[in-house]
C-alpha cells in the first residue's frame, strides 16, 4: 500500500469525556450522595428514636409498678410538698411499721424511692416533671365525667394523682423522645 498526500489514514477516535460531560456527572454523583448521606442520617436518628422510646417506656413502667404496690399498701400520709426544688410524698405503712418517701430532685432528674430499712431506690432518670395530686374518697359522677375533690388535708386523701415525663436528647437535641405516664393510685388499706 502505498501512502499518498491526499489519501490520509483515519485514526480513531479517542475516547474520553468532555468537560461538561464530566461536571454533569459529577453533581449527579454529588446529589444522589448528598441524598443517601441524608437518609441515612434520617434512618439512624430515628432508629434512636425508638430505641429511647422502648427504654424509657420500660423505666416508666418499672417505675410505675414499683410506685404502685407501695403506695397501694400505704396507710397514711404524712407529708407532701410540690413546689420546690425538691418535690416529694411521705406516706406509711402501719402493718408494716414501713415510712415510705418518693421525692423527685428536679436538680438531678430523679425520681427516688425511699423504704425504711432499705437503701434507696433511683426509679427514673431524666425525669423532667413530676406532678402530684391528692384527692378523697368520694368522686364527682356526672353523666360525661369522673372527678375527684382535691383533698384539704392530708388525713382526707385517699387518691394519689402523679404523672411525669422523662426525655432523652437525639443528638444533642430533646426531640421526639418524651414519654408520659399517669397514675391514680387509691390508698386501699387507708386507716380512717
């Protein structure tokens, strides 16, 4: 084969990528990036969501069957105060020659058992609010309702009303992570 000027021979196209082939390509790569990153973030804050869910369900559980049986067994109550640094129940068992106190150090975030003769028992942590309601005997029945009397001192109070909140943070932050319980606990072996 001979090679003239005029007759060139065809060389191949070279194949690479133009410039802005390369920079579509990349902010395509860097969205759908961008978009696994965020639901992977996603998935693991949630996935920490519920796992804080089932622990402080558990804790308020525990704690809510723990409350229970003492105050069930309590004859009286002694003291009570909420509204201050420390709030707290002082109730006794006579059968049982038993002082109980259940005190929540708003400070610390704890809710605290104290039985005579035991060393004291921490129910809940990361209890944010604590409330407590004494009530009588005798309940208000309307034809759309069921109240109590709120009790004018501590030798009328048969019905215990307490409720709290315990939160966790997800990174840092306090988000979807609260659980509230409720509890009317009645005195049962209440000394009249």
């Amino acid at each position: 084969m001979k090679f003239r000027p005029g007759n060139r021979v065809q060389s191949r196209k070279s194949a690479a990528f133009t410039l802005v082939e390369v920079m579509v390509a990349t902010a395509i790569a860097t969205l759908v990036t961008t978009v696994l990153v965020s639901l992977s973030i996603y998935g693991a804050r949630s996935f920490n969501a519920m796992s804080n869910y089932v622990d402080l369900d558990l804790h308020s559980r525990n704690a809510l069957d723990v409350i229970s049986r003492e105050l069930r067994e309590a004859t009286a109550v002694l003291d009570c105060r909420t509204n201050a640094s420390t709030n707290y129940i002082v109730l006794t068992n006579s059968s049982t020659l038993a002082r109980i106190k259940l005190s929540w150090l708003t400070n610390a975030g704890t809710l605290v058992l104290e039985k005579t003769g035991q060393s004291s028992q921490t129910l809940l942590i990361g209890c944010s609010d604590w409330r407590l309601g004494l009530f009588t005997r005798a309940p208000i029945v309307t034809s759309s309702n069921l109240t109590f009397n709120t009790a004018t001192n501590l030798a009328s109070c048969k019905l215990i009303n307490m409720s709290w909140k315990c939160s966790r943070s997800i990174l840092r932050n306090k988000v979807n992570t609260e659980t509230v319980q409720t509890a009317q606990i009645v005195l049962r072996n209440k000394v009249n």
